[in-house]
C-alpha cells in the first residue's frame, strides 16, 4: 500500500534527524512549536495565536515564524508581516495565514520565510523578541526547538492512515516526541490516553464567533438577518458550512474553494452573482478567507467573516507549562 510506504519514509525521516542533532540550528531564544500530524484543519494558526497572546501576557516578547504558505511573492530571505508596531506587509508577500496572524495580534512580531532560522534571528536582534512560535513547525526538523505542542483530532485517532489514504502526515508513533497535546473538539479519552502517556493535555472547543462587517459600514449580519452565501476555500468548508447552519444561519447557497484559494475578481463576480440572484442579504466567509478577498475591496454587497474562536479548558495550567518550558530552556 502506498500508505506505508509513505508512512515509513516520513518515520525515517524523523529518525534521521533525530540521530543528527548537528543538522538542526539553534536560535538564541527558546522555541515553541505549534503543529499536527495530520493535513489541515486542526486549528494550528489560532493556536499559535493563542500562544502567542498567552506569552505575552506573561511578560515576554513573542515572534511567530511562518513558512508562509502559498505566497504569491516568495522572496528569498525574510517578510516582516508585522513588527510589534503595525502591519508591513501585504497579502502576496505575507500569505492569508501570517497575514490574519498579524491582524488579530497587537505587539506581536510575525516573520514569515522558507528559513525560520533567519526570521527567528531577525526578530531576536531587531525587535529583541524573547520568545519563539513557530506555526505548523512539527515537521519541520531544520530549526531545533525547546517544546512541541502537537494538535490532535478525533480523526486522526480513529483512522490513522497516513498519506494518500488517510490525512495523516507522519504515522501514530511520531506523536510519542510531542512534548504537550491540545484535543481539538471531543476525542475517545482511552484513546487520548494511551497516545499521551502521561504528558500534559488542554482541551480546546471550536466555536464561530460573531459575525464583523469588513467594512466599517452598517450592522453585521447575524443567524436571523436572512439568508446568505456561505464561501470557504480552507482545508475543511463542510465543516464551516455545517457550523453555519448549528448556529443558526441560513444558507441560500454553499460556495467551496480549496484551501488558500487565491480569489480573483472574476470570482468576486461570481459570488456577487450568486448572492443577488439567490437574494442573499450577505457574503460569509471566514477570517482566513477574507485576507484573500480584501484587495477587492470596496464590495458592491456586504461582505463579512465569521472567526474561528477556541475555548482552552484550564488556560491558567498552560500558562504555568508554558512558563516552566521558558524556564527550562533559559537554565
């Protein structure tokens, strides 16, 4: 099966680093990973968002590299999307994800480039950060790092076939190098259990936020305001659509993208068309999705995102691991 044949080149390849510390460079600050094993949705960008904020609020001074995925400009060297000041740049340098992280967070650098070890170095000696995020970092053995805080999901515990049969990017067993474990949404604990061994575990519950107008005009839409369009182009859009719905919004029409959808003017088009011609009040999307969208701004119709909010069970104990991972690693 292809399946294990790929799952058995993905564990070779964490053995091979694993046996060749020398391989991996160092920043002077710690680092805290944020990543999964499986492809998409596990909600790795707003947990590296909440580490982010949760580090900050402890005193330090946090960066967040990001591979930057999908960038339409993918210089050589690094992108400061966010300096702990304002935003620097734009959606075709920075990519949605790096690009939404900058907009939700107030004081925290965010770097995106192929070499985190750059930007990592870049956001020690230019903005003095004390601290590293490093998003979607599980797999990526280049840059060493003093914690791994690994996302999982019922999914990938109830059918843990790796790639092309599964969703799985490494096998079961790479979680047994994962320092710490976030359980996105309701997972079989037995199972939790066994894979965690022991090692600290933080439930976090998906939830929609309210709705947020992209344009400063006029009331935000909300469940009862009619129906809408609904449009996603991130890993999972049946699960955004069906979460519409459980909050009570009504659907006119369901519009899917693949994730990091580049949208274009004549997709504009396309969604204005269906809106109006299905009688829509709205456009609503997503926070990741809206990034993409508003170079098209002004809209001929009211466009709004919906964002992705997690709810942490025992925040306050992360902070003590997280503060405890610091301290570890500064000794």
């Amino acid at each position: 099966m292809i399946s294990s044949v790929y799952a058995a080149v993905a564990r070779r390849r964490r053995q091979y680093y694993a046996a060749r510390p020398d391989l991996q460079r160092r920043l002077s600050r710690p680092v805290i990973s944020i990543g999964n094993l499986a492809v998409g949705g596990r909600a790795k960008t707003p947990l590296a968002a909440i580490v982010a904020s949760r580090l900050l609020q402890l005193g330090e001074r946090p960066s967040i590299l990001s591979r930057g995925y999908a960038r339409r400009d993918a210089a050589d060297g690094v992108v400061v999307v966010r300096d702990p000041i304002g935003i620097r740049a734009d959606l075709d340098r920075a990519g949605d994800e790096p690009l939404m992280l900058a907009r939700d967070l107030d004081g925290v650098a965010v770097l995106a480039s192929s070499s985190r070890y750059l930007a990592g170095r870049l956001a020690e000696h230019h903005f003095g950060c004390s601290v590293h995020v490093l998003d979607d970092g599980f797999q990526h053995f280049a840059l060493g790092r003093d914690a791994d805080l690994v996302a999982i999901a019922a999914d990938d515990l109830e059918r843990p076939l790796t790639l092309p049969a599964g969703r799985l990017r490494e096998p079961l067993d790479a979680a047994a190098t994962a320092d710490a474990f976030i359980a996105v949404d309701a997972l079989d604990r037995a199972k939790l259990d066994a894979l965690a061994q022991g090692r600290p575990v933080w439930h976090a519950r998906r939830r929609l936020g309210a709705a947020r107008l992209a344009e400063p005009s006029g009331t935000p839409p909300s469940g009862c305001s009619g129906p809408i369009v609904a449009v996603a182009g991130i890993a999972s859009p049946p699960r955004f659509f069906a979460d519409l719905r459980s909050g009570g919004w009504t659907i006119a029409r369901e519009m899917p993208y693949r994730d990091h959808h580049r949208y274009s003017r004549r997709d504009l088009h396309e969604i204005v068309a269906t809106a109006r011609s299905t009688g829509a009040r709205a456009v609503v999307t997503t926070e990741k999705d809206l990034v993409r969208l508003l170079p098209f701004r002004p809209f001929p119709i009211p466009v709004a995102f919906v964002p992705l909010e997690l709810e942490l069970t025992a925040p306050g104990t992360l902070d003590t691991w997280l503060a405890a991972t610091l301290e570890g690693a500064r000794q």
